[in-house]
C-alpha cells in the first residue's frame, strides 16, 4: 500500500513539473503554425500603438525596436530625454515607423501619472509593455539599503505596472482587444535574501499579471507574465562582472538574444520566461523544494554582494 501511495505521489509531482515546464514550448510551436496560417500584423490583431516604459535602454528598446519591425508605431516612455530622442531617430531610420516619446521618471511616484494620462489615453494603444525597473546596485541585505532606494523599487517596480494598467486596460476592454506584456523575473520564483526587496517587487508583479489576465480574459484582452533570468543590460552589470570568467557567464543572455526569443512569445504563451535558456533555469530551480532555492539564492547572491563591493573597493583606491 506504501509503495502504490508513493508511486502515486511520484507520477503525480511528475506530471506536474512536466505540464509546467514543456507547456509554454509546445503552446509557442502550436501557435507559431496557426499565426503562420493567419498572417495577421500585431497592429490589427491588438491596436495601432505600442507603449514601451523604461524604453531608453536594454530590454525595453529591444522591445520597442522589435515591435517597430514588425510595423508597430511605438510611444517610448523614459525618464531621460535625450536618450528617448536618440532611440526614437534610431527606430525611425532603421524601421521606418512613427514615433513619440514621453518623459516621466517612475521614481517620482503619483505626479508623474497625470500627464502621461493626457499623452497616452488619446492614442489607440494595443500593445503595453511595462518593462521599466530598477534593483541593487550590489546585493546586499534589506536593512543596508536607504529609504531612497526602498522607495525607488515601489514606485518603480511595483507601482508603475498596476498604475499603467489600470490607466490603460479600460480603453482596450471598450475596444475589446489589446495585450499588456508585464516584466517580472526569475527571482519572483522564490524569495531571494540579498535580493530581498527587488524580489518581492517581482514576486508582486507576477502575482499581479497572472490575476489581471483572469479579470481581462472575457474581454479579448491578452496578459503576458515574462519572468527571464539574467539579461545582460546595465541594470544587471553587477550579475555579469560577479559571474565574468566563471561557468555561470554561459547563462548571461544578451538583450537581442533574448528579445529574438521573447518576441516570438506575444500573442502565444500568456506566460514565459521569454528565452529557452531560462525556461531551462526555472525548471531546474523547480527540481528542489522552496527552502533549498531560498539557501543557494541566499549563497550566490551573498557571494556576488561581496564580490562586487570588493571590487568596488579595489577600484577607488
């Protein structure tokens, strides 16, 4: 009786951890064939627009360079001007698409909102990706960090995506079609000491995007979760020099290679870690039970914090 009670046990956790982790690549190969029959552009599919937050740099110009491929005029939205503009003319030249910025620094918390109400409620948006985010300068342990930088990962973090899509999800429900693609991370997976704040903010918008898509189901309207691993942008240089020269720079993915990945999955998978690589990590971290993931995050991320603050301090000298 044992024996069939655990064989039971070990077929169903089996089966499980198979559904969850070969779902999203047999979804996306499905899809990619129906797609290919239908042939529909994004911007018929879902709206004239793509609104790109944090756009200015890494993962969110490789998105807004991606949807402008695919003939989406994109509204970049960031808190440096000058950058916007510079990325706005790249995407013009190379894509030949419309384009606008918006300046708005998410760390400045509500103020911010009213005017970028009046510059995006008045376009026919079909696509937002809320992309922009902030995290460590080093990992280091929650009560090191100022108030400044707690704040930072709130408004930031957090309350742009709820804020945005609270702003933007009624006009795609009226017009019944629309996508909203959140980036969260693969450190939401589990609580992450070292880590601890900016991995809560993940674990939140995750927790958020998943909800939001139920609400958003009956009305046409896409949600899509992306929780990657490390990609190498200047918000994760600390990750890329802790792990420069180790056999862990092999999971270092560049922003073209990941957003060649990622891309493919809108429209598809309403969840993903956008590139095969991570889907790969995620699974592995699946294999061991919540509080073996908790240990060696807290191990690794300890060991990148003093590695990095070192570092620092050779530099400086």
């Amino acid at each position: 009786m044992l024996c069939t009670f655990l064989t039971a046990v070990g077929l169903y956790t089996s089966v499980f951890w198979l559904y969850e982790n070969l779902r999203a690549p047999v979804l996306l190969i499905l899809l990619s064939l129906k797609n290919l029959v239908q042939g529909r552009k994004l911007s018929e599919r879902y709206g004239k627009w793509a609104v790109i937050t944090g756009a200015s740099d890494g993962i969110g110009k490789g998105y807004a360079n991606y949807l402008a491929k695919k003939g989406m005029p994109v509204v970049l939205v960031a808190r440096n001007e000058s950058k916007l503009k510079q990325v706005a003319d790249e995407i013009k030249t190379k894509h030949g698409v419309e384009t606008k910025i918006v300046v708005a620094d998410f760390s400045h918390g509500q103020e911010i909102y009213a005017n970028l109400e009046k510059s995006l409620l008045p376009l026919d948006i079909g696509i937002l990706v809320n992309n922009v985010g902030v995290t460590y300068v080093r990992p280091k342990p929650v009560y090191e960090l100022s108030k400044e930088e707690l704040w930072n990962l709130i408004n930031v973090n957090i309350a742009s995506t709820t804020l945005l899509c609270s702003m933007l999800a009624p006009a795609m429900k009226q017009r019944g079609r629309g996508l909203i693609v959140n980036i969260s991370s693969i450190t939401g997976v589990c609580p992450m000491p070292y880590l601890t704040a900016y991995a809560a903010t993940k674990a939140y918008v995750t927790s958020f995007s998943v909800a939001l898509r139920e609400e958003l189901k009956p009305f046409n309207v896409e949600v899509q979760t992306v929780q990657p691993g490390v990609v190498h942008t200047n918000m994760t240089d600390f990750i890329a020099s802790g792990l420069r020269d180790t056999i862990y720079s092999k999971f270092l993915v560049s922003v073209d290679g990941f957003v060649s990945y990622a891309g493919c999955t809108l429209g598809k998978l309403d969840r993903t870690t956008g590139h095969w690589s991570h889907g790969l990590q995620t699974a592995g971290m699946y294999l061991f039970p919540e509080f073996l993931r908790i240990y060696i995050a807290g191990k690794l991320n300890k060991n990148m914090g003093e590695g990095a603050k070192a570092s620092n301090k050779r530099k400086f000298r």
